[in-house]
C-alpha cells in the first residue's frame, strides 16, 4: 500500500507464531531504518548499518526486503484494506466506500506513529529512488483494487473502466501525499483524502477551486 503510506490497520484475526515473528522482524528493520534516515539522512545510511541497527544480518534485511527502497515503502497492509473495503455495505457507492476506510486508515497513522508518515511521505518527494520505486510497486494495490471494485460493481477485474478507476485513485493519493509533504506537512491530511476523493467523485465541480 505504498501509494497509500499513511494506513495503519488492525488485524482482524491474531496472527500466528511463525507471522508474527516475521512481523516483529520487517518492523524491527524498518524502524531501524526510519531511525537511521532521520540521524543521518537518506543517501548516507546503508543496509549494513540497518542491519546492524535492527541487530539481523544484511541477508536478512534483503530477505524482506529486496532494495533499501522497499524498506521505506513496503509494509503489510494491502489486505487489511482489502479487507475494510469488503466489509462496507454492498450497495455504498465505491467512492464512499474509499473515503470512509481511507479516512479511518489516515486518523490511525497518525494515532500510532506520525513521524514515521510524515519522513515516508518526505523521501517520497525528496529521494528520486524512493519515488522511481514507489511508481514501480503501485501496480500492487492497483491490482487489489481491482479486484474489490470489479466485485463491488459487477465487471471483471481486467476491464478498461475498473482498471482506470482504481490507478487513479492511486495516482490521486499519491499526488495528494506529495502535495502535503511539499507543502511541509501544515495541510491536514484527512481533509486533502477528503478533497482528493471529490475530485474523483466529480471533478472540479466539487467546490474546490472549481473554475
């Protein structure tokens, strides 16, 4: 969900032994990572030193993550999404749909960890690789998508219009993270999802600088 890096969900079910380990460990290296950047900057932290910071060795940071982009970008929140989305009424049109979970996704990020959204959405903007990859790994939600809105509308989740609607809305997010990073995080984020969202609903004729 690197489109959407400021979602933070629970789990709906426990996870197991084996998964949370796995879990505790990618968390372990990315806040390790997160620390680093901030002490030091992007360009200047390597993935030995993640790893010595996390206490792995640097085979196991590649092991969860392939590049030291991923670290930043990647984390493990794609079906939890997919999962919240399901669960709104079938008959809710799918933007409503999008804004209520987006919204709540946006409130809990920054309930349980603001710093972390606000340097992710800064490298983001800042770090051309963290962008390049982050454009490249979009693809991924995009396909979860698709499959939550092909199902939601009656279509196949390869059609032209479902495939169009759900890269949108993550260009649209993605462009809205930007702007608020860009704009040193002084907007509320909520509020730019909110305004993002009408501008998928109804473009410009929703009100906001509408011409």
């Amino acid at each position: 969900m690197s489109a959407m890096t400021a979602a933070r969900i629970t789990p709906s079910t426990p996870l197991g032994l084996r998964e949370r380990k796995k879990l505790k460990t990618r968390i372990s290296i990315r806040e390790a990572t997160y620390r680093l950047i901030e002490e030091q900057g992007y360009d200047a932290t390597t993935v030995e030193q993640i790893a010595e910071a996390a206490e792995v060795s640097p085979s196991t940071v590649f092991r969860y993550f392939p590049t030291k982009e991923d670290i930043v970008l990647t984390d493990e929140y794609d079906p939890l999404l997919e999962a919240d989305l399901r669960a709104r009424p079938a008959d809710e049109p799918i933007v409503e749909s999008l804004r209520h979970v987006l919204g709540r996704a946006v409130g809990l990020g920054f309930t349980e960890a603001p710093e972390e959204v606000r340097l992710r959405t800064r490298l983001m903007v800042e770090v051309p690789a963290v962008r390049s990859r982050m454009l490249e790994s979009m693809s991924v939600t995009g396909r979860m998508l698709c499959r939550v809105i092909a199902d939601r509308t009656g279509r196949e989740p390869g059609d032209l219009e479902v495939r169009v609607f759900s890269m949108s809305l993550i260009g649209a997010l993605t462009e809205a993270m930007a702007y608020w990073a860009e704009q040193g995080h002084a907007d509320d984020l909520g509020e730019l999802v909110n305004r993002t969202m009408d501008m998928l609903a109804t473009g410009f004729g929703s009100g906001h600088g509408a011409p």
